[in-house]
C-alpha cells in the first residue's frame, strides 16, 4: 500500500469514528432541549470535507513522495485536535448545537481562543495535500473551507451571544 493511501485511509477512519462520536454526542443534547444552528452550514462542511479527502485520493499519484516533515506538521496537529474534543467532551459535535441554558467551555484550548478546532482544520486542509505536492488542490480546498468556516463562526458567535451576555 502506498504512504498516499495509508494516510488517507488512516484520515479517513478517524473522521468517522469522530463523526459518529460527534453524531452520538449531537442527538443526545439535542434531546436534552439542546438548539441547532446554520444546519446547511453543516452540511457543506461535511461536503467539502469529504471531496477533499477523495479529491486527493483521485488525483494524487499513489506513489507520490511524501514530505515527511509536512506529514510530521499534520502529525502534530492531531494532540491539539483531541485536545479540543476532550475538552468540549460530550458537547463536541460537527454540527452547531448550542445546550439550553449551559455557558461555552472555557477550559483547555478555550481559555485561549474562541474557536481553536477551526484553526487545527485551517492547518490540515492545508498541510496534508501539500504533504503529497498537491499545490492546487490545498489552495483550492483551503479557501473554500476557510469561507465555510467564516460563515461557521459567525453563526456560532451570534448562536452563543445570548449565553455569553448572561
């Protein structure tokens, strides 16, 4: 098997045990009383997220060279990656669930910035095709996730504003 497909592959399994963590997490708040925010939103994450991985899959050469060092920046990102799932715990989801009457986290990599898991996926939606020379596609699947995740973060900032004021 190529380095190519073992790192997707390896990607790819961890996006959905996330995922179905997060699904998990999701109906239980929501039938707590829990609200749901931007759900197209979501739906185009979810979206851009999976043609990225498949786009990479389709059009870089299984025996392309990897950049360790690159693959070692992406390898690094994922301790921030848990440490944010950790510390959202079971409110972690994919999708922008606000819990009736519970205040944002503010522990872990929340005491420093407001949206810490967007920065970590800026960082591998880049980094990971350009581990493998994919200039164009981490330059195309960059911009279209950062627009994705401007319009998160403002849905996320005015769905907790209420909370935040409290």
């Amino acid at each position: 098997m190529s380095v190519l497909y073992a790192v997707l592959g390896a990607v790819a399994a961890q996006r959905a045990a996330e995922f179905a963590f997060a699904a998990a997490n999701a109906r239980r708040l929501l039938a707590r009383g829990a609200s749901e925010h931007d759900p197209a939103g979501h739906a185009a994450l979810v979206a851009v997220h999976a043609l990225w991985l498949l786009a990479m899959a389709a059009t870089i050469p299984a025996a392309a060279a990897p950049s360790w060092p690159l693959l070692a920046v992406y390898a690094a990102l994922q301790p921030a990656r848990l440490w944010v799932v950790a510390s959202l715990g079971r409110r972690w989801t994919t999708r922008l669930i606000v819990p009736a009457g519970m205040a944002p986290v503010r522990r872990g990599p929340y005491r420093y910035l407001r949206h810490p898991n967007y920065l970590v996926v800026v960082g591998e939606v880049a980094i990971l095709p350009l581990a493998f020379g994919a200039i164009l596609l981490a330059l195309a699947f960059s911009a279209a996730n950062l627009a994705l995740i401007v319009r998160r973060i403002r849905a996320e900032d005015a769905a907790w504003a209420p909370l935040r004021e409290a």
